[in-house]
C-alpha cells in the first residue's frame, strides 16, 4: 500500500471514529446566536455559560488529540476560553466563532507544548513508537496508534488531515517551513503503515 492510499484509509477510518463518538454534537460547527454574543461581550455569566458549555467538549477533544494527555488538554482549553472571553470585543465575525475559537485553541495547545519542550529533539523520534498497552488497540483503533507518535508528528498528522490545514499554516504555526511540514507528515503515515504492517503479521 502506498503512503498516500494509507493516508486515505486512516484518515477515512480516524474520522468515522471521532464522528461516530460525536453523533450528537455539531462541535465547533454549532452556531452562536448574536444575541449570546453580544451578551457576553457585556460581561453576561449566563451568555458565557453558554458559550463554554456550547464548545466545551469539542474544546477537549482537539486539545487531547494535539497533547495527548488529558489534563495538558484541560489546561489548554481552560486557558483557550479565558482568551476567547478576554478577546470577544475583537471579534469581527470574519469567520464562524466556532472556527475562530478552534484556531485560538490550536495556538494555546501549541504554545502548551512550546514551553513545556515536549517537542525538543530530532524528527527522528518518528522512528520509534511509544509502546502501547494493548496490541488490539494498536491494530484496530486508529486513533490509539496516532496518540502514539511523537508530539510534532501526531499534531501535524491530525491538523492537515483532520481539521484540514495547510501546511503553509503548519509551517507558520511550528515556525517552520511548508515543506518541513510536508516532510513530517509524509514520515509519520509511513511510520504508521509500517507499524500497523509489522504488528498485524506478528
């Protein structure tokens, strides 16, 4: 299987995953009413209630998937809303608030993983997989194999071929260039196909 055939087949597969565990939630997609916006603006506890509770588990979900690690997410999205909340005077509705509030978060997650050095070191790491806890997990769920990459690849992988970003974008956000993220991601879906490969004829 080539790389781009097995980019096709993880991706389609990541994304039933993450669509079936989220049947019932628009997400970042959900609308917000002018009039909750402009209550919060003001200050409004209740309009800001909503505006979290709205976004709250979508929030979590993309942070988790950029950190791996549930309380690193917890602090990124807590911190992502606290912006969100200091900035909503600067919001222009350019864009839907959802997707303005995905790329705010995408910037606090990374911004986490920037200081805390978790992605210091060669692309080399992407040679060796974390270990995982379960062998059946590793073959079937392709969402469990992507938490095992190493930070940098397993951010870039998820934001080019789930949320959609470009990898000028990537670049820009890792300060790097367009082809470095290239570059990452087409190592990382190969580590993947020959990870899955190497477990499924063990």
């Amino acid at each position: 299987m080539s790389c781009n055939d097995f980019a096709h087949s993880f991706v389609h597969s990541a994304k039933h995953k993450v669509m079936t565990a989220m049947r019932s939630e628009a997400g970042f997609a959900t609308t917000l009413d002018a009039a909750t916006l402009a209550a919060a603006r003001h200050g409004d506890s209740a309009a800001l209630e909503t505006i979290y509770r709205s976004y709250e588990r979508a929030a979590f979900g993309l942070a988790l998937r950029i950190l791996g690690r549930p309380a690193a997410a917890e602090d990124a999205v807590h911190d992502s809303f606290v912006r969100a909340f200091e900035k909503l005077g600067g919001y222009r509705g350019d864009a839907p608030f959802g997707l303005w509030l995905k790329r705010l978060l995408v910037n606090t997650a990374i911004d986490q993983l920037r200081s805390e050095q978790r992605w210091i070191g060669s692309d080399d790491e992407i040679d060796q997989l974390s270990a995982s806890q379960s062998r059946q997990d590793n073959q079937q769920e392709a969402l469990g194999l992507l938490a095992r990459l190493p930070d940098r690849a397993r951010t870039v992988v998820w934001l080019h071929e789930m949320e959609g970003y470009s990898h000028s974008e990537i670049g820009a956000l890792f300060k790097h260039s367009e082809s470095w993220s290239k570059s990452l991601l087409a190592r990382s879906l190969e580590r993947l196909r020959r990870a899955i490969h190497e477990e499924s004829t063990q």
